[in-house]
C-alpha cells in the first residue's frame, strides 16, 4: 500500500470526527487529496429524493476552478458515462477501471483536457443509513497519468459509509438534512459545513441556541424560523463536551401558523401559563389566550395537552420562546 496502515488508522478518526462535526469536514478529504497524489477533489452530495431532481451540489472544493466544479455538479453527475458506471460498481473508479474509451465522452472534453488532468478517481457515498438523504460521491483528478493502486482504492472503499457521514455531519437518525452546520461555543462561531452566508440567524441569535442547548433537558433544542423572506428553517442544537454542533436546513411552512401562533405554542410546551405567556412575550393575557386557541384549530389538537405534545414531537419552538425562556 502506498500509505501505511498507521496513516489510514489516523484518517479514519479524522474522517469519523468530521461526520460528528468536532472538525471541519474538509480536512479528511484534503488529507486525502495531498496524501494520495491528487491534484483536486471534491465531495458532492445530492438533493433528497423527494426534491425532484435536485442538483448535485458540492460539500466541499478543494481545487477545481468553479466551471470545472459546476459540470461535476450538473453533466458529469446526472449523464456521464464514467459516473454511471462508477455507480453501478459501488466502489471507487479509476480511468483506467472505466471498459470504454473515456477520451469519447463529453466530460473528457469539458473538464479533463481544458485542466491536463490524466488520471482521476469516482469514489460513489451510499447513504449512512437505508433511507438517508442525499447519497453522494467523492471526485479527485490529477495532472499525472499514475492511477491510484488498489489496496488504497480497498481502504477507501471501507471508508465510504464513513465519508458518507461528511456530507450531513452530525445528523441524527431523526433529524431532516442540513445545508449549514456549525460549531458554537461562548467565543466562536465555525463552520462545518455550507456556508455561514446562508445562516439565517446572527452570530447573538446562534449563542441563545447553543445556551439552551447547554441547559436544556438530554443538551439538546430544536425550533423553527421564519427569515425575512418568509423562508421557514429548522433549526437543531445539540450539546456536545465542548461545543455545541448547531445543524440549520429548510423547512416546509408550518400550516397557517403565524410567528407569534408558534411563539405561543413553544411556551405551552413548557407548560407554561396564560398569564406567564403574556409577562414574558409582553402580549396582553387576552391575545395569548386567542393564539392558543388558534393553534388548535390550526393543528387541529382538541385541548391544551395535546398541542404541548405535539408541539414537543415537531420541535414547534422559536427564538422568540427561547428568549423568553431564558431570559
């Protein structure tokens, strides 16, 4: 093996790492890249099945120019040869591996011959769990016509149901995709996955999460928010020894109800009174009163119980109750 075992040993507890959101998860695949030969690589993931044919979008680019990066996210994903076949094969796919000429493809004339790359290797991510969204692939190319030997193209491909944790890391077996992943402590905001552009809540809005994180029952908090542009997300929190890992994607709207509506709803599930609502919203008793109401309605739940459980199972909270939670 061109690596020694020792090496691998470690990637693996890196790779691991990564997927529980302790590291960024680009540092497995860059040591991947550097440490076996590469020029460039990438790790692409995929739209859940039920998006309808989501694009392809990627994780992490180390090294390909953006309109190489884009044909790999779109052609070279959906109706290239070479990625079928990688498919079907379910392990990692060297030019050399493909059983036609490749130079005959498109993607050989799109993106191989304008980058010099000679070599490339298709590594397919099942999903971590039957049923998990957005299974994906790792990509790397060098400029060097040396193909990557097989016991590594072996070790990575007892790696893949690892590196298929770095496309949602941190995920829980109940928990929707993410397309932003953080790690929050009292000082720090960091990535570790997507882009912090994306995050719809400020770095002081980030920090509550991650305190009621801390404090809160089995260190963990999840609640709904709707942006500026009326985009709904969902965000989860969970506490971990020293960091919380805040994990933020879409969400579907929630029904009829209104911010306020689900303000309200997130107290009740804290058992909450009318009169403690209003004192910690700054809302007259009677307003409360008609917010809950509404949300049964909404929800369609027949009394008080029975909207704090549900509110409970959809994680149907707010910063606004979180704030008065904790305030």
């Amino acid at each position: 093996m061109a690596v020694d075992m020792r090496w691998w040993a470690r990637l693996a507890e890196e790779v691991r790492a990564a997927g529980r959101g302790d590291v960024p998860v680009e540092l497995p695949l860059r040591a991947v890249r550097d440490e076996l030969g590469f020029d460039c690589a990438a790790l692409v993931a995929s739209g859940p099945p039920s998006s309808g044919g989501t694009p392809h979008t990627a994780v992490v680019n180390l090294g390909y120019p953006s309109q190489t990066l884009t044909y790999i996210t779109t052609r070279y994903s959906r109706t290239c040869p070479v990625h079928r076949f990688a498919t079907r094969q379910g392990t990692p796919v060297r030019f050399v591996d493909v059983p036609f000429d490749y130079r005959e493809t498109r993607t050989y004339r799109d993106a191989l011959l304008p980058n010099g790359f000679r070599e490339g290797l298709t590594l397919p991510l099942a999903p971590p769990a039957p049923g998990a969204a957005r299974p994906g692939f790792v990509v790397m190319s060098s400029r060097r016509a040396t193909p990557l030997d097989d016991e590594s193209c072996l070790a990575l491909t007892m790696l893949s149901h690892d590196l298929a944790g770095l496309l949602d890391p941190g995920a829980e077996a109940d928990g929707a995709p993410a397309e932003v992943v953080l790690r929050v402590t009292p000082d720090l905001v960091e990535a570790r996955a997507g882009d912090l552009r994306q995050v719809p809540l400020t770095r002081a809005e980030l920090r509550l999460t991650a305190q009621a994180a801390a404090v809160g029952a089995g260190g963990r908090t999840g609640f709904h928010h709707r942006a500026a542009d009326g985009t709904w997300w969902h965000v989860r929190a969970v506490r971990r020894p020293d960091a919380v890992v805040v994990r933020i994607g879409r969400a579907p709207a929630l029904g009829r109800l209104t911010g306020r509506e689900l303000d309200v709803v997130g107290l009740v599930a804290r058992g909450w009174s009318n009169e403690r609502i209003s004192r910690g919203l700054g809302i007259a008793v009677r307003t409360v009163r008609s917010h809950v109401e509404s949300s049964l309605v909404k929800l369609d739940r027949p009394n008080r119980t029975a909207l704090a459980r549900t509110a409970f199972e959809r994680e149907l909270d707010t910063l606004g109750a979180l704030r008065a939670a904790n305030g």
